[in-house]
C-alpha cells in the first residue's frame, strides 16, 4: 500500500501539484471572463430568476426542474471539500491558501458557466427516456473527438471514485468515530447499504432526495459556523488581513504550523478549490444535462450559482471558522497515520530557529539534501523512546509526547523497533502524540471553540454525514452516465455495486492515501474538459449572443 502510495504522490506531483496546472485551470477560467465579458457579474441577477423557475416552460425536455438540477450538482461539490477539504488547504498552505480558493472560484463561475452550456446543448436522450450529456458528448457529437470522449468519460469514472466516493466516506467514518466512538466499518457498512438504495431508483430519486438535503445541510452546517465566529468575533479582522497579507509572502511560521511559500500556498489553494467547486472538471455538466429547459445557456447561467455558493460561501465559512478559532496552528493529541509521519535522521528542536528553518524549507521542497530519513533502531521502555538520534515529524509538524506501541497502544511496549527510510518496518507498529490536525479532525477542533463548545463537534459530524453522503450519491449518478457512454445500460448495474463497495472500502483506509487518489483522479478529468471548451470559444460566444438575443424578444420586460 505504501508503494501505491508513493506511486500516487508521484502522479499528483507531476498532475495537480506541478506547478503549471493552477495556472492552466485558472488561464482558462481568465480567458473566458475576458472573452465573455465577465459573465459571472453580468448574469449573477439573472440566474437567481432561473433558478426559481420564473422563465420555466411545462414542455420543455428533461427530467429535473432548474433547481433540482442546482441541487444535484451542489451535492456533488458541496462535501468534504467544504469541512476537510478548506482544513488541509490552510494545514498546508496557511491562511493565504482561501484566498487562491476564492480566485478559483470567482474564475470557475464562468467555467462551469462554459462546460454546462455546451454540455447542455449536445445532451441526447437514451433508449430509456432519460437525458443523458456531459463533456463526453459534445467532444463526439461537436469535436468529432471520439478519442477524447472515451478518455474523459473513463477519468469520470475513475473521478466518481477519487472524488465522489472514497475521501466522502473516509471523512464521515473519521469523523463519527472522533465524535461517537463508532467503528468505521460498521459505519461504511450501514452508509454504503443506503447508498445502493438510493442510487438504484436513478436520477429522479437522487434529485427528490438532493433537492430536500442539500438546503436541510447548508442551514445547519451555517448555524455551526456562526456560533464559532461570532464567539471569536475579535479574529475575524485578524484572520482577513492574514488571508491576504500572506498571498505575495506566504503564511509565516506561528505555533506548531512551521510556515508555506507563497507557491505552496498557491498550489494548494487552487487545487482545493477545484476539488471543493470542481469548476472545469466536467462533473456539474452531466447533472445540468437532466434539466428541463430549451435554451443551453439559461442552465449555464444557472451553473454559476454553484462555485458562489460552494466556494465563496460555505468555503469562506469554514475557512474564518478555522483561523479565528486558532486551531490550524495548535497541535492535538492523536494516531500518527504512517502515510502522514517520517522519522529523520538527527536530534531536531522546535526552539532552535536554524533548526525550523531548515523543516520548513524540507517541507516544503525547498531543501531536500540535509534532512534525511531516518534508518535504524528505536529502543522502546514503557512505550517512549530511549535511545535517541532521530526526531519524529507528524502531520508537517515536531511532533511531541511521542509514544510507541505494536497492535494496541492499551498494552504499554517495550522492546526494539526497526525503522527504515524513516518509517517502522512493520506495520502494526502505532505511534501516538501530539502534531498538527488536518481534514475534518481540524474542523471538527475549530467548531468545538464556539458558543456549543464541546457539542459545536457534533454539527461538523452530522454535516460532514449529510455533505458526503449526498455528493457520493451525485457522482454515483456522473459515473452512470458515464458508463452508459462507454459500454451502455447494462454495464451501470455492475458499476453501482462496484462503486458501493469501494465505498465501504474507503470508510477504513488511510485518509492520505485517499486524498491524494483524489488530488489525481481529478486533474485526469480536468484537462480534457479544458482543452474541449476552449476548442469551442468561438461557438460559445455566438450561443450566448443567441440566448439573449431571443430572451429580448420573449421577455422585452426582463430585457
């Protein structure tokens, strides 16, 4: 498992953390703002009347209402990445990593508003009556790209597991065993069987059911948030000006949290907001292409309400909930994950200012030839450490009240542990202590330094349940669609039962391996969606004239 691991490190270094994809999904996001005249501005107005259903047509084809089709999509987006997904952006790249978030979002307004219109306009109706669209179709049916069609369509499905299924339930498991001591796999179990409930009944189950959760999830999850910021309503003006004094700087060194370049931050930032709003993707397509509705554009201009709401809102939320609460600097106690932990040759001191600056500039792979991983022995007594020439690091952070133990950390270990390229070389070896917090265990801290204090971590465990859940449900629905492109209606079947068992699967794994599964499932999909809508500006632009050339017509009041 470790080597995968390593393997898809590798991948995601050379994918989503080079450091020339931020600036392709954000050029692109750019160009069309430009090009089409800043249409997330001009046609916010607008698409809040869509939404509603006020230009709603009884005849029109499809399966879903406008909203309904808002609130699949928003199920899909808005998930993990909106508790742990703002949470491991600020642990690796401080506070400036939101601000990197909200530009993607702001830019991915207009993207989404691109890949949902021209998803839209080349959807096709199945032998079962259904709509089916997404990028896969117009790159056929427009781009004669066959090619590129299959390739998006096998990343979706590859997607619908790396984002929609494997880190939702990872996040829910950690979280409700944090906060009610449930056994992961009984909790991946029991999710995994409603999941296969829902999903069977197809897309109009899954819109009833997204429709009526997604506002139930947001009002709660909203009530959580505010109880903690204006219970810290004193940092709110501090955590602002360190969001954006830190953009052209980077986030320096305070507490546990040893400091990110502005590059790292950068990185960081852009891909958690893609995973969070996953504009330029080409998922949100495939749930727009069920609504009802004659004109592409008006479900375009209906996409751009999900990035907003996603991002710019609830991202934003989580984000001033993490800062003014303090918690992404503090270190707590817990398990060492093996995926999140090295051992480093050499006695290293927090206290020692040479010593953090060469950590920080290791971590953040700016200096790679003076620390090293550790190779040898630890003798144990009592569960620490007795022998010494190593320094362990946790969570990108010295770690402190190191522990050791073999199985159960209940019976106190005592005895050698053998420890090659800085990891024990058995498995079942534990290392307990205290080191920074990422993902939902970092929110969940934040939530608890509210007005509900203790009980605040309760809110974050029963959204993180509704977040996730409903966004596995909508990627169960994106890699259907998919499946029905590549080999048809009968091969759906296979993939649901597939798709729920990975789901269970995941509720029990290491949740740095899944996020980085994530990090590379997503950037497969990305890029060639990318590269088809800006194959189809020219035609983008007319459709758009189009639409409100004919909207003056129809409705010279609105006009």
């Amino acid at each position: 498992m470790e080597s995968f691991h390593s393997f898809l490190q590798l991948l995601d270094g050379n994918l989503g953390g080079a450091a020339w994809f931020p600036y392709v999904l954000l050029g692109v996001g750019l160009f069309f703002t430009f090009y089409l005249k800043f249409p997330q501005i001009r046609y916010f107005k607008h698409a809040w009347k869509v939404v509603t259903g006020k230009y709603d047509k009884a005849n029109s084809p499809g399966d879903t209402t406008h909203f309904q089709s808002l609130a699949t999509a928003l199920s899909g987006t808005v998930g993990t990445g909106n508790i742990g997904g703002v949470a491991f952006a600020i642990y690796l790249g401080g506070p400036a990593a939101l601000f990197w978030m909200w530009a993607t979002a702001f830019l991915g307004m207009t993207t989404k508003f691109v890949e949902v219109t021209l998803s839209h306009k080349y959807r096709v109706k199945t032998a079962d009556g259904t709509m089916a669209g997404g990028p896969m179709y117009y790159m056929e049916r427009r781009l004669n790209m066959k090619w590129l069609a299959v390739g998006f369509a096998i990343a979706t499905v590859i997607s619908s597991f790396g984002t929609g299924s494997l880190p939702q339930v990872n996040n829910i498991a950690d979280s409700m065993e944090a906060s009610f001591g449930l056994d992961k796999m009984l909790v991946g179990g029991v999710l995994a069987v409603l999941l296969g409930l829902v999903i069977l009944g197809g897309i109009h189950r899954i819109a009833a059911v997204t429709s009526r959760v997604v506002p139930f999830m947001a009002a709660l999850y909203l009530i959580g948030a505010f109880a903690v910021i204006f219970a810290n309503l004193g940092n709110i003006g501090p955590a602002f000006v360190s969001i954006v004094g830190d953009i052209f700087t980077g986030s320096a060194a305070t507490g546990g949290f040893l400091g990110a370049t502005i590059a790292y931050a950068f990185n960081r930032g852009v891909n958690r907001g893609l995973f969070s709003n996953e504009a330029g993707q080409g998922s949100a397509p495939i749930a727009h292409a069920a609504a009802k509705a004659d004109e592409p554009v008006s479900e375009g201009i209906v996409a751009i309400l999900e990035p907003f709401i996603d991002t710019i809102i609830i991202c934003t939320l989580t984000g001033l909930v993490i800062l003014s609460s303090g918690v992404w600097h503090e270190k707590f106690e817990n398990t060492f994950e093996r995926s999140n932990m090295l051992i480093v040759d050499g006695k290293y001191d927090e206290n020692n200012q040479a010593d953090r600056e060469h950590m920080f500039k290791y971590l953040n792979g700016l200096e790679s030839d003076v620390i090293q991983p550790y190779n040898g022995k630890i003798d144990v007594v009592n569960g620490e450490a007795v022998s010494g020439g190593f320094t362990v690091i946790a969570a990108r952070s010295f770690a402190e009240d190191v522990k050791f133990g073999v199985g159960d950390m209940d019976d106190v270990y005592t005895g050698t542990i053998n420890v090659k390229d800085g990891l024990p070389v058995r498995d079942s070896v534990i290392v307990q202590g205290k080191s920074l917090i990422h993902s939902a265990a970092l929110t969940t801290q934040a939530f608890t330094r509210g007005f509900f204090g203790e009980s605040g971590k309760y809110i974050v465990s029963l959204g993180i349940l509704l977040f996730a859940f409903s966004t596995a449900i909508a990627w169960s629905y994106y890699g259907d669609r998919a499946m029905t492109y590549l080999l048809g209606p009968r091969s759906v079947m296979p993939y649901r039962v597939i798709y729920c068992a990975g789901f269970f699967w995941a509720s029990f794994s290491d949740t740095t391996l899944v996020w980085t599964l994530a990090n590379v499932a997503i950037v497969v999909m990305t890029l060639p969606n990318l590269l088809g809508i800006m194959l189809l500006r020219k035609e983008m632009k007319q459709t758009v004239n189009k639409y409100w050339e004919d909207f003056d017509k129809e409705y010279p009041k609105d006009s």
